[in-house]
C-alpha cells in the first residue's frame, strides 16, 4: 500500500515519487494551500496540496486535502521536493511531499480527547489506542520492546533455553493469593494460574536443562497498589551446577549490558555488595537506593542513660534501635514541614519523630533548636551533634522502635528527605543485597515465614544444623537492587529432599500437607537434582526506570486499574449463569459468610 | 562449581586437567576399575578410575566410583586423556578423564522407569522431569526453542514490535469456550483467559504499532484430541496499512527462513496458491497434504443417469457431490481391508462407501470387481475408468453425499490411502489456501456462522453488497498449510466500523449485544482505524512438525493430558472452601442441572 515510511523520507529521496500511509497528525487549510503532516510509526512529513496548472486532477487533490480531519487514514500518493522553510524539530523537515492524490482510507469521528491534551487516566484508559499513539507513550512502550529485545539477544547467545511453562497449574503457596479457573472436566475442581514458574524451573534443572530463561507472565490476586497488576511480567532465569556468584555475575553482565545497549549507559564495572544486615543499618532498607548520600547513624549507646524516655527504653532493648538522620541544610525547615515528615513517618510505623535543628554548631546547646534538648546532657548533644556530622543549619531526626520499625520510618524517612533537599544525585546506582535471614517469626501465626520463599537454600548444609538455629539462620537469597527498586531477586536453591522437608517443617507444613502440594518436587529432588539456583527480574519495572516513569502502567500496552479493572474492554464482567453451570459452579449469595 | 560441559570435553584438552559436574548415566565396576558415562546438557564423557600408585588419594576415587549409582549427580575433577579404544558413537569418543577426585553432590534413589526403557505415557508424565532428561527429548524440546529463537530474531531485524497482551481479559466468543477466573474484588464478575490476542492486536495496529508479534498463550476450554491442549502456543502477527499479499510473501519469506536456519531446509521459492474450492474439490480438504499425489474425480455428470440411486441421486441434487478416488495397487486389498476404509470413511461421514477393483483394464466389465457395478452400464463404466485414471491393479472408492460431507470424507481416505499405499513423497510440501467463504450457514441455529472470525474482512468492500450476497460471500481469509496441516490461519480485517456491524449482524449478534462485546473494537474502528491483517501461526504445531514427531505434547514441557490434567503436580486440584468464598463462588451441587 505504501513505498516508503513518512517519518523516513529524507533529501535522498527528493523529486522521486512516493506513496505514504498514516494518520493526519494536523490539517492546515490556508486558503486553497492546504498543510498536512502525515503520522506513522517511524514519525512524520508534511504533504502539500498547492494549486498547480501542471498538475492534472489538482482540484481533487486540493478538494480531499481540504476536508482532511484530525486523525483521518490518508494514502497520499506525491512529490518529494526541498523545504522551504524547514523544521528542525522533525526527522523530515528538510523536505515535504507536495501530493499529486489523496485517498481518505478510513475517516475519523471526532476524537474523545485530543493527543495533545492532558486528560485524565480514566478516559485515557479506555480509549488506550489513542493514548498509545502519542509520540511519549509510543517511546515508554518502544523502550520496553527495546529492553525484552535486549534481553533475549544476550541470553540467546549464551545457550539459555527459552521454555514455556505452564499457566493452568496448581495451586502453589508463595504468599499471596492464588487466580482460580474452574475445571469443566473435574467438576468441583480447579487450575490456579502460576504466582511465578518457580517450581516449574526448577524441576527443568532437573530435567538437565541447564540454564534456562523465560520472559513469563505471573499473576497474583493481591490488592493492587499504584506500582502493581494482577499480571506482570518476569525475566525468570535458572541455572544448574552454580553457587550464588555464577548466578549474580552472569545476571549482572547482562543488565550492564542490556543498559549499555538499550540507553548508551554503563553501569559499575563491579556492582557494590552489601548484605541485608549492613543495608538495614545504614539506610533502613534492604533495597537502599545509594543515589542519596544519606546515612542512618545508631545512637543507643549514647542515649542509654539519657532522661528521654523513649530513648533510654529502646537503647536498653534487646531487639530496640535509636538512630539518628543528618538532614543537610535542613535547619531551615519551618514547623509545618516538620509535622509533615512526622506524619510520613508515622505512615510507615513511627509513633513519633523527634528532631533538632542545628542552627549555630559553634554554640553547643545554644545553638539547637529542639524539643528533647532538654532531655540531653550538654555531653550527649555533643556526642549526637559530632556522630552524625551535622553542620551549622542541619536537622537530624531520630527514630527508636523496635530494630525493625525504627528502620523501616527512618529508611523512608531518608528517601524523603534525600528527594526533597534535592539530595538524589543523577545516574544509575546498582547494587546487591545478600545474606538475607533465612525466616522472620511471625507473631501472629506463631510460626516462622519465609522471607524468600520455601525453596531458598539456608547457607548451612546441615538440617539439624539450620533446625537448631533457625532464628539467626541466613539464606543464600541475593537481590539486585537499582536505584531504590528490587529489580531482581533469587537464590540457590534446596536440591536435597530431607533439607527441603526440614525446611517445610520449620514452616509449619506439615508432612501431609508438604506431600500433597509439593510431593512433585520433593520426589523429584530424590532422583538425581543437581545443585541450582536462578534469579528473576521485574520486567515492568526496569522498562519503567529505563523510560524514565513512575508508573509501570506506562509500559504494559493494556494495564489494569488499581480497582483490577480493563477500562477498554471492561473486564471483569458478569458471564450468564448457563456457561458457570458448564464450570461447575454458581456465584455466592451475599449473605452467605 | 566446572571448567567445561561433559559433552563438550575434546582432544584439545588432553594432558590438562578438568571438573566436571552431571549425570552418571551408566557406572560399570570391573573388579576395581570403574567405568562412569557422566552425561550434561551437551552430552556424555567417559570417567575412569583406576588402581594407580603415583596418585593421590586415590582409594578414595575408586571407593567413590564403585558407589556412584545410576542418574547420581556428581562433581569429577580428572586429568584428559586419549582413550584406548574410541567411541565412535558420542562426540567426546576420542578421550575419557581420569578422576581424581569424586564428589557425590546428590544420590539419586532407583527411578521409577529407566531412561532407556519404553516406559508409558503416564508415568513418563508424572515423572517428566526424568523423561525430559533422554536424549530424544531433549532433541525435540531443542527443537522448538530453536525455531521460536529463529522466528524472533527473523521478527526483530524487520521491526516488529513484541508486544504482551492481556491474560486476564474479557470473554470473546471465538467459537470455542473460554476458561473464566472469578474477579475477587468484583463479586459476580469474571475475567476471561483469551482464545487468542485477536482484538488487542487489532487494537493495537489502531494505536500506531505499524507491525506487531507476539509468541502469545492461547487457552480454549475444548474437548482435547490427540492434538489439542487446554493452552497453546502461537505466533501472533499485525501488519498495518497492507493488503493480504504483503501479510502472505512476508510471512511465507519468514518460515522458508526459519525452516532453512532450524532445518538445513530449503521450502520451495515460492508456495503454491489454491483457492478453498480447488482445494476442496482436489483434495476434499481445505488443508490438503500435497505430498500425496493422489485427487478426487468428480463424476457425477458419468453418473447422472445411472441406476445406482445413491449416485444418480446426489448427482441430481443441487447441493450434491459423486466423487471417485483412485486407489493406485489397492486391487489387492482384501474385503476386510476394504471394510476398514468403509469404517474409516464413515468415522468422517460417509453412510457408504463404493468401490471398484480393476483388474484387469484391459477387460472391460469383467476385468471389474465391484458390487455396485451391476448398476452401471458399460459406457459409465469406462466413462469413469478413464475419468481416474485408474490402471489394472488399482482400486476406485466412491462417496456420494452433500458436497461438504463427500469431500470430508474422501478427502480423509485419500489421506488414510496415501499413508496406507505408501504414497507419501518424502520432503515438505507448503502452501497457501485462500478465497475462503465469508460464512457458513448453520442449520442448526438458523444462521450464519463466520468460517475464520467476526473479524474478517469480506472480498467486497460494500456492506450493501456483502447483505446481498452473504451465501456466496468471500472472505480475505488465508491459510498456511504444510504436509496436511493448517500451521497458519489469518485475514485482512474488517477496519470499517459500518462493515463491522453489518457483519455482526448477519452473524445475529444484534447491536445490543455486539455493543456490550465488542463496544470498544467498533470506537476504535471510528477514531482512525488503518486497512490491517495479520495471521498466526501454530507452533506447537511446527516444533512438532520439525521434531518429527506426531504429537504435540513432545515439544511442550508440561503438558496435559487428554483429560486436561497435569500429571506431574496434579493440577487441577480441590481448592479449601475458604478459598472459594474469597472469590464469591461456590461449587455447584450435582444435581442441580
């Protein structure tokens, strides 16, 4: 139907005769002189409708050009010749295409919104294919194609084995909650679609698959934040006969590599390590982003005698953290802005935040400015003022909660305050995250959970070993984390059946329970598993960081809402009763519990 | 935890000392010196371990090789060198590695069936994993990952745009029923798994992608067959602004190159093309297996007048078909032969089946052995031994039915006949079938059904002119077919909003309904949709064309069976009622109809 692309006519092509498809991006009628930038996928030219005594059948022409519209499917068949006045702002604009006919192929009824407009996410939503041919979204997806091109390419050439696995699966227990589809063949039955291929690659390392990759769709039913969908999508990789290094160096060439190729960006020739201890430490978070400069400093032994009670107490707890947070330039924050940062920090679990202003260093207590100084000894302020090398016109703020807690509001505290004082340097800051413990003890369940999931390997090998020290006991987990994200997570894995059983018991799974949902694995651990272990990527996730956009709904060509709906096709939706009778089952009344 | 692959260990490496990690595929003690095949993703190599004095530790190698137990994995450290006696029938044949060391990573307990033993088809699934490791199966599974490899890299240097559809979507009545998954936070509402991406690519091409692909999951909740699975893979295809031929001789340049690149194959230069009712008509089939030689003779203009009633009948009736098949050497079946034929035959519809020996040509009426010969005079006799072809020594079959339920059946003789008769020609034999009919009348439901999809654009592009002659309509449908099998199917689309609704209509999806369904297909067809097509191709279908195996099931990891389950985890599976209720269904009591 066409010769060439509109956004790739170029000067070689001038006074030669070409045919272009597209879309009207604008229509220009300037008294019988009519203007019309035509749009494709590769971009756009301008199409001239002029009067010409040369040209035969030049009345239509002008004739059809007049009543183009916004958006109408032109064929537009003319003349390459040089730009008058050109445009730098198009590949094009050295040249237009001065049109001997025009075919409107498919007219366009007034739009819902304009390209051009900002309208809200709702209607853009559901009209996405007009959303989706903006010039920025049509970058944000492109970027992701990109990135999954990338991927494959590297991944390719090194042998590993693109395999499918299935979605119609069972029911498998990693924390969140299961998709159901009802079986018509097994009534009263049902397949879960997979929360991620984990057992599946697993059971292909023993299969002697040896490395094995898959760009897969995951799916889990969990109440939708703005950064998730019920369905995303992973790079899920898994490698056979390796220990934790083989797994980490391999992945982390290949997203220096995918980054160097897709954004012309080289990361650090050798990602930073830190295990979760250290990341928690000192940025209250196992996924630091390290673009902030910001470090948390632990207080409680300068606290531990202090008349402010909150202070003294958790300094003295066994599982208690005081910590303080140096905020730059920070003196300078009013009161509001203060109650603000406390009410952040209280959104993630403080039940206060104390601070101080640092308004003149050289003047010890004099110079602060804060509502607990009159807590602190003259020794103590010091002590705090010297240890988190605060400057004259400085806050710090402190946290003391439980380690966990204390951690966890001052992390986000950090990356607060690090994007409001500007304090986010530019650039890529990757890095990895291990010794990860092996479970937290949950209060509430009284048993132990897994922080990874129940196929991670303890880094001891003894079961009595990992049975006896449960508590501390560290896995070999590893995440790599990139600029604040977990943009990627794995470890090696349990390859030895009684090791795995152990671990299901510490768990709570019982030997029945374990049989009935993961006897598979446990049977196939006994006839010959190597030891293996893998990784997966948030696909979503990276192609959003590489576009440059906070939301990941961006790059999924048709995303649901936060509500779990499709605004274009409108699913979910009610199905009749007769083909629910098919499936062997009927929607719950209300009122039943 | 290696320094090479098994498989991959060569002359090159001798005197240099090696770890190898794998399989003990075989271990033979002969009095003291061990003999272990250790096998890995690239293949076998021979370990010894041998009495020797000048080497350290090494009771300790041959106490450990004595032990080593079939499919055990082990880690070997040894020295290469060149083998006594060369094996020609592996790669590494040429040399062994004499251990030093041998780690037993994982025992192995005995397997349940031997790699080595015809083991059936069930428990070679429940196990999978231990039949994925034979060497055929990896072969066939290898197969596929490198034709889906080829079919991307063939893909990505045109430009087309990988792009992931939804799973969770809205039920679309393709023909075949959808599997449904209860919406937890929408009570009563149900998202659907997709027959195919068919809408969203359409949407898609509307949206400006220009050229889009998919490797994408397809689930249809159909009886199974042999050859059918509950999901399925295909190659999803949209080409914007293009007439069907561009959609055909880039899609055709597409497999001659994969088939050239995964096969050393070369596919003819140019596929043939046969209309539906050549191809009907030639071979009783709209995907006709061209490697058989063998056609249909339409004789009922020989038979018109004859006193067989079957044939005379048929031959009169407006929608009739009498049709011969010559059976070449089948003089020599014997009754039971041809009673099985018959059942054959009428297995696909046939309420008979005819036939007639020939043998003797040269005798006329008595050189032919038939039953129904008596009915037919000398001059039809000879009539239809000439319109054949047929020789002495062949046989004719003969069906007579509507023209639809002939060809059925005959064509699915001649199919069994040309395996039978030893008629198959080697090689490959592809070609496209296109001009198929728009619709087809459904007796049943007293309407139209559309013979590819609602989506399909007819030959006219008048929506007046399509109301009128809807019975004879042709669409701009094609299919891809190679030795018997449809491997592609697709059209250019209906891109008309008008043309769309006057398809649905005749299909008797009123307005109402098809607002509620496709409501967002028709907007988008009005806000600037541009002339589009596509198709998709079967690759589980290819991959087992390739492999050179009958059934599908061998180039999927994890399969189902035929009666849609997995027999490895034991999906589908009851799921607690706790569950059940999160989603607001309920199983249906089974004596509720």
């Amino acid at each position: 139907m066409r010769t060439h692309f509109c956004g790739l006519v170029d000067e070689a092509l001038i006074g030669q005769t070409v045919t272009l498809c597209g879309w009207a991006d604008v229509a220009r009628n300037l008294g019988g002189l009519c203007f019309i930038d035509l749009r494709d996928h590769e971009g756009i030219v301008q199409i001239v409708a002029e009067p010409d005594a040369d040209m035969a059948g030049n009345a239509d022409v002008i004739a059809a050009a007049s009543q183009v519209g916004y958006e109408d499917c032109l064929r537009v068949t003319g003349v390459v010749r040089r730009r008058q006045s050109v445009n730098d702002k198009i590949r094009t604009g050295q040249v237009e295409v001065v049109a001997t006919k025009i075919e409107l192929l498919n007219k366009a009824e007034p739009l819902p919104f304009h390209a051009h407009e900002n309208a809200g996410e709702d209607i853009r939503l559901k009209y996405r294919y007009l959303d989706l041919r903006t010039p920025e979204m049509q970058r944000k997806m492109r970027t992701r194609i990109k990135l999954v091109q990338a991927l494959r390419r590297w991944l390719d050439a090194r042998d590993f084995q693109d395999i499918e696995t299935p979605i119609l699966t069972k029911a498998t227990p990693e924390g969140a909650r299961d998709f159901l589809v009802p079986a018509r063949m097994h009534p009263g039955e049902f397949y879960a679609l997979p929360q991620s291929p984990q057992l599946f690659k697993q059971i292909l390392m023993v299969a002697g698959f040896d490395r094995y990759y898959q760009i897969a769709r995951c799916f889990r039913d969990e109440a939708l934040r703005a950064d998730r969908q019920l369905e995303f999508t992973q790079l899920d990789m898994e490698f056979a006969w390796v220990g934790e290094r083989d797994v980490q160096d391999t992945t982390e060439e290949m997203i220096r590599s995918v980054f160097r190729e897709v954004m012309g960006v080289e990361l650090a020739s050798e990602f930073p390590r830190m295990t979760y201890a250290e990341a928690m430490r000192r940025y209250g978070s196992d996924k630091p982003d390290l673009r902030i400069a910001l470090e948390l400093t632990d207080v409680a032994e300068l606290v531990r005698n202090c008349e402010f009670k909150v202070f003294s107490d958790w300094a003295n707890h066994a599982d208690g953290r005081v910590v303080a947070l140096r905020a730059p330039g920070a003196a300078a924050l009013s009161r509001k802005q203060i109650d603000d940062y406390a009410a952040h920090a209280a959104k993630h679990g403080a039940k206060g935040l104390a601070w101080m202003k640092i308004e003149d260093a050289a003047k010890g207590r004099d110079g602060i400015n804060s509502p607990i100084a009159k807590f602190l000894d003259d020794a103590t302020l010091a002590a705090i003022v010297s240890a988190t090398g605060a400057q004259s016109g400085d806050a710090i703020f402190f946290g003391a909660a439980t380690y966990k807690s204390a951690s966890d509001f001052m992390g986000a505290l950090r990356l607060k305050l690090g994007k409001d004082l500007g304090l986010v340097a530019d650039g890529w800051a990757p890095l990895w995250v291990t010794d990860f413990p092996m479970f937290e003890w949950d209060d509430e369940e009284q048993r132990y959970v897994a922080l990874h999931h129940p196929f991670t390997a303890p880094a001891v090998d003894d079961a009595a070993d990992l049975r006896a020290n449960a508590k501390t006991a560290v896995s070999r987990g590893y995440d790599m984390v990139l600029n604040g994200n977990e943009i990627g997570g794995g470890s090696i894995r349990i390859h030895n059946s009684q090791m795995q059983s152990t671990v299901f018991e510490l768990l709570g799974i019982g030997a029945e329970e374990a049989e009935g949902k993961f006897g598979f694995l446990l049977d196939a651990l006994r006839f010959g598993a190597p030891p293996h272990g893998g990784i997966a990527f948030g696909i979503d996730r990276i192609a959003a960081l590489m576009a440059g956009t906070e939301s990941i709904r961006d790059v999924i060509a048709f995303p649901k809402t936060t509500t779990a709906q499709c605004l274009m096709t409108g699913a979910p939706s009610p199905v009749p009763d007769k083909q629910l009778a098919e499936v062997h089952v009927s929607i719950r009344p209300k009122a039943q519990p």
